[in-house]
C-alpha cells in the first residue's frame, strides 16, 4: 500500500504476480476534488520513455487510523 511519502519525493511502485513483475516511479500525488477520497499518481514507466500516465488510487483510514492509499488491480 501507498502512503503520503510519495509528497516527500518520487517513490518506486512495484507490481509482482503470475511469476513476473514490473516497476514504475509515482512523481505526484493528485487529489480528485470532486471525491475527496480519490487521487491520481502521475507515474513514469520506463516501457514509455517520455511518457507519464496516472494510476487510480482511493485512501482509507486502518485500523490504527494511519491513512492508506489502495489501488484496484481490476483498473490496471
């Protein structure tokens, strides 16, 4: 899961599954201002050179009440 680090500097985000992976660098945190619990991450991916996207994340508040930014896999 993400947190609010990605505000400090850009962050690697790692995705593993059906014996593979790959890496991308969230550059910035967006808030939706329309769903307040919505933001996009502005990635770079190195499979896209010069090319940055965003990634759809909504925050949610654990058990302990730290904030947490979860990704649907279903919207990649």
């Amino acid at each position: 899961m993400l947190s609010y680090d990605i505000k400090q500097g850009p962050i690697l985000i790692g995705f593993r599954g059906n014996g593979s992976g790959h890496a991308i660098v969230g550059q910035k945190l967006l808030k939706n201002n329309r769903y307040l619990d919505e933001y996009r991450i502005e990635i770079y991916d190195n499979n896209y050179p010069g090319v940055y996207k965003n990634i759809e994340v909504e925050e949610y508040q654990d058990v302990d009440g730290k904030i947490q930014l979860l990704m649907d896999s279903k919207k990649l």
